[in-house]
C-alpha cells in the first residue's frame, strides 16, 4: 500500500471539525480588523523565497522543495506566503491608488526539516500581512490580534516574546560588535555558524545547536544598538502593549530565521508545545518590497503555525463534530425509497439526517445510530406504511412518539 509522505498528514473527519472552528474564529477577528482575504499560488519562482528570505538561511539552505520545471526554470514550492504577498502587492501595483492594504491567507506551506510533534514538511499558516504602514502601533494590533485570537480559543498559557532587529542606520553597528564578539568564541561554534557568521552573524544568534547557544551567552543586545528612531518606535510597541494589557517579554535575542526584518519581530510561545513552543512569528520588515523592485513601503506582519495552533487547541476545546439530528430506520424497499427522499428534503433544509442503504437490521441501525450520536431516530418500516404513521424517537429520553407520514418533513421539523 502507498503510504502518505514522511512528515505531511491528514487532517480527517473529527479533527477537521476544529481546524474550521480555527479558521472560522480567526476570519471573523481579522474581518472585524478590516483585514481583505488573499490568495497566492502554492509554488513561485525559487529567487523570489531566495531573495526574500535570504540565501544563508536555514530555510533556503537546506528545507525548500526546489525542482527544476520540464523547461529547466527553478520552481519551489512555497516555504512561507510573506514573499508571494509581496510580489502579488508589487505585480499588481496594488500600492498605486492606496499603499496601506491589509491582508489575511491561511494555506498550507512546506519545509523539508526534521518532522516530529509539531513540526511537519507541509504545515499550515495562517498570515496577516499590513503594507504601508509604518507607524509601530500596527506592530502592536498585529501582537494584539494573535492574543485575542488564542484568547478567543480558550489558550491562556501563552507568552509574547519581542525584540527590535533595528534598521539599515543603526545594526551594520551591531553586526560588527557582534561579530568581535563571535571572534572570539569561534572554535566553539557548529559548522553552519563558522560558515555564517561572517556574512550573516544574526544568523549565529538564531543557532539552535546547544554549544552555540552557549558560546552565544553574553554576547552584545541589539537593543544597546538601536538609533533613536528604532529606539523610539519599540518604545511605543512596549507601551502600546501595555496600554492595551496584553503581557509580553523583551527577548533581546529573538532574531527570527528569516533575513527580511527590520525593527520589530515577535514569536508567541507556549508550554503546551514542549520543544517546538512557537505558535506564531512575525514582524516588520519594511526593505523588503522594495527589495523585491517595488516602491519604499513599510510592512509587517505575522503566522501563526495552524497544526501548532490546532494542537493546543483540541487540548482546551469541545468536539466539534457535528452529529445528526435524525437516523432514519427503515426496513424493506419501500421504507427506504420513502426515507431517501425525506432525507434529502431534510438535508436540504439543513437538518443534518442519515439513514442506512445497505439493508441492515433495525437493531444494527438502531446501534450505528447511537454510534452517530443521532438525536432522533424515525423507524420505518411495512407495517408502519400501512398504518401510515412512523415512530420517532428521542436518544436521550428514549420517549417514542407517533407521527404521521402525511407532511412528515415538515412534522420533523416542528418536533426536533
Ligand atoms: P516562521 O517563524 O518561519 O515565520 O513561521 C511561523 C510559524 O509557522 C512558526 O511560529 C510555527 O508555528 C509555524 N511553523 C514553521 N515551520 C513549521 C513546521 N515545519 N511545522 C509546523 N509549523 C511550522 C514565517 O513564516 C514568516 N513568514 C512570518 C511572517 C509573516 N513574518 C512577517 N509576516
């Protein structure tokens, strides 16, 4: 048998039920905001995440599904979806007749890492992106809006942890004291970090490898480097925050694994998630449209990991699934012709009814309808026919109660 591909999933019936509550809960929040839904395709040029990104991340290093297409173009498929906004902004000059745009997408994404509890090669995101802004009170309705949304899902053991990266101004200041720094701890570093930190020394701070951690300790805060607009601007995200009570802690070493930042960046972290505790990450990054040969717009944003998400969800959440109002018991041809049509008339007036056509017993019926969870069952059978009346009855009372076959989908209706 074909398995599924190591490191993707499923989601199936009884789980999915929640990621919809998710999604649900989420679009309303972000359309209460103002926030416009877009989609972008699954798959880009690769230079688009290369430039974006950054060509010594770990992302483009060494997790996209990079593949040659039948004419030789690179084609990956896409490891994040601020890259493909941004191009979808810039191709159709969508800053021409008002720069400030606000932007929702949830979809799925793929990185080739190591697959375990919370990390998998095709996940999903939910994004929010705002262009043309670059006052930092957005910054603080994107940190604002991830809070309510977790709030709104009953998860409360959360942590915003934030961090300003500076600008073009002020961090060439901060690369080189950090890169003295690095100099001399050096030999103790893992092979991805000597062959980084020259051209890329955030890069070393972001290093997940215990003993570069650790080399790592004590070295400068980019929050002792920032010009004063930098400086100011985090400032009014810390009291924004405040102002609007939304708990978080500076992280001087929150560099995010992404090359696109400026300013701020931010990571929403739980205990629930064991090692991979970021539910969501974001932040400014105001070059990188035009980096990208558009127009000097400010930008910024964030995603939240949809599987992470939906894992802590189910831990604080109803079952959603939903279960049907009515089973349909009928027994012999005749019953069951009756009972499809009355089915598909319930259906269609939302009435989720399900019934058998395999031409079970009453009493394997009667089981695979409490199985369901049915509120109702109708039995159906010939001598109901003939007395023309059916019986209906209530799963939870275990009342039964006559009803007439005349009109009966309008009877149902009025009685469940
Ligand atoms: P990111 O930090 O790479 O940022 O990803 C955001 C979130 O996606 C993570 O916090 C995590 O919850 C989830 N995630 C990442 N990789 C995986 C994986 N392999 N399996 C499961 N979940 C994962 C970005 O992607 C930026 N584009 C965010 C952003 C938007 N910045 C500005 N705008």
């Amino acid at each position: 048998m074909i398995q599924l591909i190591r490191g993707f999933k499923d989601i199936l019936p009884g789980e999915v039920e929640l990621w919809q509550h998710i999604e649900k809960t989420a679009t309303t929040l972000f359309q209460d905001f103002g926030y416009k839904e877009i989609r972008i395709p699954i798959m880009e040029r690769t230079d688009l995440f290369a430039r974006s990104i950054g060509e010594d991340t770990d992302i483009v290093e060494k997790e996209m599904y990079t593949f040659p297409d039948r004419k030789g173009d690179l084609m990956t498929l896409r490891p994040e979806a601020t890259a493909s906004i941004c191009r979808a902004y810039i191709q159709h000059k969508l800053h021409s007749s008002d720069p400030v745009r606000k932007f929702y997408t949830i979809g799925p994404m793929f990185r080739r890492e190591r697959p375990q509890k919370g990390r998998y090669r095709q996940f999903y995101q939910i994004n929010l992106e705002v262009f043309g802004i670059e006052s930092p009170l957005v910054d603080v309705e994107l940190i604002f809006l991830l809070a309510t949304l977790l709030t709104r899902l009953s998860i409360f053991d959360v942590q915003a942890h934030i961090n300003s990266l500076g600008c073009p101004k002020c961090r060439p200041q901060f690369k080189s004291a950090l890169k003295n720094f690095i100099d001399s701890v050096g030999d103790r570093l893992c092979s991805d970090c000597t062959r980084r930190k020259d051209k890329n020394p955030l890069r070393v701070l972001d290093c997940k490898v215990p003993g570069c951690k650790e080399a790592m300790i004590g070295a400068p805060s980019i929050l002792d480097h920032l010009c004063p607009e930098c400086l100011d601007h985090f400032e009014t995200v810390k009291s924004g925050l405040k102002s609007l009570q939304v708990p978080f802690i500076v992280d001087p070493r929150l560099v995010r694994g992404l090359d696109y930042y400026t300013r701020t960046t931010f990571e929403i972290h739980t205990g629930a998630l064991g090692a991979q505790s970021a539910v969501a990450g974001g932040g400014r990054y105001d070059g990188l449209i035009k980096a990208l040969g558009g127009p000097r717009i400010p930008a910024t944003g964030f995603a939240i990991g949809f599987d992470r998400l939906a894992e802590i969800a189910a831990m604080n959440n109803d079952n959603f699934e939903r279960k049907p109002t009515l089973f349909i018991a009928a027994l012999g041809e005749k019953s069951s012709t009756m009972a499809f049509e009355w089915s598909c008339a319930l259906g269609l007036a939302g009435v989720v009814c399900e019934m058998d056509l395999t031409g079970k017993s009453l009493k394997s019926q009667m089981k695979r309808a409490h199985r369901l969870g049915a509120k109702y069952v109708l039995i159906l059978g010939d001598r109901e026919i003939e007395e023309n009346t059916a019986i209906l009855r209530n799963m939870t009372t275990k009342e039964q109660t006559p009803i007439g076959l005349d009109n009966i989908v309008e009877s149902i209706q009025v009685k469940i």
